[in-house]
C-alpha cells in the first residue's frame, strides 16, 4: 500500500473514499460545512436523521454529491475533550474494518479535524491513522482460507488529507506508522497460527528468517543445550511435549551495547505454543484458544523486526522461550522439585502455572548476556482478564522510573496498562516445604500478583511484567479490530526501544 500526502482541500481529493472524522455533534461550519455543502447537504441530513452520531466509531456512508471522491464514509471519533491516540487508531483502524467487501482500492481520510485537536497535530495523526488503517486491514481468515474475499479491502492507495501542513514531515510520521502497523500484523500472525502449524521448532524458524530479513543477530537453543546451561524450568515445560521446546534469543545492535539512555534493554515474551495444562489438565472448554498463548513470544519478536526497520543497530535483546505445555510420559508432575537458571530450587504444584516458569529462566538468561532493564510480555493470567478485561494491560514493576518509562512509550503508542501492586506479604503464601518456592500458592487469593512475585525472584534489575491475558486477543468482532490477536504491546515495546535509538 502507498502512502500519499496532499495539502489540497478534502472536497478536492479524488479516491474511492473519502472519511471524513466527526467530533462531538457535528457544526456544519468552515471546512465541514463546506464538505457538507458541496455533498448537497448529505452529512447534516444524516446527522439529523440520527445515523451519525457521537458514539466512538459509529459510520456512515453517504453519496458524494459534488465532491471529488466515489463515496463519503463519516466516522465518529467521540468528544473532542476526550480525544487520544489510542481513539484515532481505532478509528482510522474502523473505517477500514467499515468497508469490508467493497471495491475500495484507494482512501483518503481527512486529518484536520483530529490535528486540530490532538497533541502532536497533524504529525501524530498522520502516523496513528496510516498505522490504524495498517491493523485495520488485518484479516485472519485469510491465512489459511486462500482467495478470501470478505475481508477489509486492500489498498492500492491511502492519502491522507491535510491542507496547509508539511508533506515531508507528514510523510515520514505516516511511513513509521504504517511500519509499526505492519509490524503488529506480523506478531497477529504469529500468534493466531493454529498449534499443528507453529510448533516451537516452526516459531524458531520463523524468527530465523524474520532475523536474516532484517540483519539482526540470532542464535537457537535446544532441549540438549538447555539442560547443559542448567535451564530446569524451561525444559520441566517443555520436556513434555514430542515437540521439543526451543529458546529464541535474537539481538539488534551489538553483544550488551547500550542505548543512549545507558541501558540494554531486553524483551521477553511467552511462546507457549499449545498449552494443555500439562498433567494439571484444563477444562475443554475454549482449550483451543490455548495456540494464542505464544502471542507474547510473537509480540517480541515482530518488535524486534519493527525497531530494526525504523532505527536499525539500536541496541535490544530479545527471548522467545518456545515450549509446548503437554500431558505425557515426560511431562513435569505436580510435586516436582526443579532446580531454576538462577539456582533457586521450585516446587511445581501446578504444571498449567507453565508461563512463568520458561520467563524466569529466559529473564534469567537475558541478565546473562547483559540486559540492564527488562520487560516480559504473556498471556499469564485468567485473573487479569477478570479485573481489567479486554482493554486493559495489567504491569507490575520495579523501580518505578522504569515502570514510568514503560507507561510513557504505552501512552506515545496509544496503549492502556493498570499498575498493579507487588504485594511483598503475600510471598509467605508461596512457600515450599521442599524448594526455595512453589510455583502456584494453594491460597489463590491474589493470583495475579504472586503471579508477578514469582516472576520478580528471576530478576535483579529494572523490570516490568506486561500480563496480555485480557488485552492479547478479542473474542468478538469490534469496530476496529476482527477476532484473535490485537498485536498489543508491540506499539510499546518498539516505542520503549526507539527512545533509546542513537542519532
């Protein structure tokens, strides 16, 4: 898809479609009245005939009377006092899930009303609708169903449309969104492929080509390799399945260079790429759903390949623990004693508490070669989905200047995260009459945050742990997203690398 710019008036823009951003209750005033006039009136008939109103991404499509492009789609984008970034995603994303099944080849969206508002301007607008339109496009269907047709349309042409403003600047704001929309749709990918399509060693050589792409570092380790390192906790996962697990460790930049702000950075995301529960089995229900539990491990990786393309050589570490959780005559057993990367002997009492058990060894592993701050990502917890639901990213962390870091790259990249509290007088719960700790606590009462302090026992430097368990995939259509994998967090993570980004 190209990405155009024009500084002509929108009556003037010729395309399939024009979208046209309504705030509020429409004024038909200035540029919109003039929009509206020339439409003969359709917009303000519309209004007052209640189909377009001040609901978030409610639609219309309208006849173009006068103007320029084929057809007119009105879109609300809500209150004018409300507006962020995380709203004009989504609404640029919305027009295009809007016009799935039509002959759209090329669209043009109206940025004024949104800059006018919006802190950035037209430079932040334009890169948050081209990366919009990017994830609104995104149609799982169509990876396995070949000629799928009743997806969003694919674009020959987006142009976006600001009168008055600098075609370069816009022009580049408008190319890094599109990157970064791009980049989300391969971490989807990854994340909704069905489990007897993405086994470890398969997700393994995605990576590696992913890698070899974008000239970016990587190395594999095996079942083999992992047990001479001392990987207990990875291999007590992953030992269970016929498909033997793999540690993804991919690198951009040199071996524990620092970014400019002094620090190397590491990302680690959980590619559990079935989990069953292991010998402490799930109910069946939703159980096929368990193939998305990889999507923290997809997330990571297409970061990698976005930061790669917007600034490469910046320094960042990445792991992908890769495991499937399986039932089986190798298969980890509640009551196993297993000795951790870091020494620290745990106390398996639940095989389906699998996720935190490959994290500890791989943030384990990162501080080996060198992270000096880092960030896991994972599908981890039920209970996140049940305190926070489905739009909003449950963290914990520590230093807080580090979880502030991470909380500003989510708000630069348009992304919701709730602190949660590490509650250090709930470790008592957690411990083992055998080992250091257990890895679930019989007394379940605030699962979710010793979820995070047994995660904190394998860390030693800044770190923030993202839960996506709610927010990693939709289970119902929206306006601006189709179901399975959002791509959350990825915005973040390429955003928190992109800081540090030299020159």
């Amino acid at each position: 898809m190209q990405v155009r710019v024009v500084v002509d008036q929108p009556w003037d823009v010729k395309a399939d479609v024009l979208a046209v951003p309504i705030l509020g209750q429409p004024a038909f005033t200035g540029p919109l009245g003039e929009l509206d006039k020339r439409a003969g009136g359709e917009l303000a008939s519309l209004t007052d005939f209640g189909e377009i109103r001040g609901k978030r991404f409610k639609s219309a499509l309208a006849a173009p009377g006068e103007v320029k492009a084929g057809r007119l789609l009105a879109i609300s984008a809500g209150e004018a006092a409300e507006l962020d970034r995380e709203t004009v995603v989504k609404v640029a994303a919305s027009v295009e899930r809007r016009l799935a099944g039509r002959a759209v080849h090329s669209l043009a969206i109206w940025l004024s009303p949104l800059a006018d508002v919006l802190e950035g301007g037209a430079a932040a607008v334009a890169e948050l609708m081209a990366r919009g339109v990017v994830e609104g496009s995104y149609e799982p269907a169509a990876i396995y169903r070949e000629g799928y047709a009743d997806g969003p349309p694919t674009l020959d042409e987006l142009i976006l449309v600001a009168p008055g403003a600098d075609i370069a600047r816009l022009g580049e704001a408008a190319k890094r969104g599109r990157i970064i929309g791009e980049g989300a749709n391969i971490a989807r990918t990854l994340a909704n492929r069905s489990s007897n399509d993405v086994s470890p060693e398969v997700l393994a050589e995605e990576a590696w080509s992913l890698a070899e792409k974008n000239d970016l570092w990587i190395d594999v380790i095996g079942p083999e390799k992992a047990i001479d390192m001392g990987m207990g906790l990875f291999m007590a996962v992953g030992r269970g399945s016929d498909n033997p697990p793999r540690m993804i460790v991919m690198r951009s930049g040199k071996a524990g260079e620092k970014d400019a702000l002094g620090r190397h950075l590491a990302i680690v995301g959980k590619g559990v790429c079935f989990d069953s529960g292991g010998i402490s089995i799930k109910p069946s229900d939703r159980m096929e759903e368990m193939k998305m539990d990889k999507t923290g491990a997809a997330t990571v990786i297409a970061a990698a390949v976005t930061v790669a393309k917007l600034a490469p050589g910046t320094p960042l570490l990445v792991l992908a623990p890769a495991v499937e959780n399986m039932p089986g005559s190798h298969s980890t057993r509640p009551g196993d004693v297993v000795k951790a990367l870091n020494g620290k002997w745990v106390d398996i009492t639940n095989t389906d508490a699998e996720g935190r058990l490959i994290l500890a060894d791989a943030l384990t592993y990162a501080e080996r070669l060198g992270a000096t701050h880092l960030v896991d990502v994972a599908t981890l917890t039920g209970a996140v989905s049940r305190a926070l639901g489905e739009l909003v990213t449950g963290a914990f962390g520590t230093p807080q200047s580090f979880v502030d870091e991470v909380f500003a790259a989510g708000a630069k990249a348009g992304e919701r995260y709730w602190q949660l509290p590490l509650v250090e007088d709930y470790r008592a719960d957690m411990e083992s009459w055998y080992g250091d700790l257990v890895n679930f606590s019989r007394n379940n009462e605030g699962g979710l945050v010793k979820s995070a302090l047994f995660i904190s026992e394998f860390v030693t430097k800044p770190w923030v742990h993202l839960d996506i368990a709610g927010t990693g995939y939709f289970r119902k259509v929206t306006p601006f997203a189709t179901r399975g994998s959002t791509g959350v967090a990825h915005a973040t993570l390429v955003e928190l690398a992109l800081a540090g980004a030299k020159g």
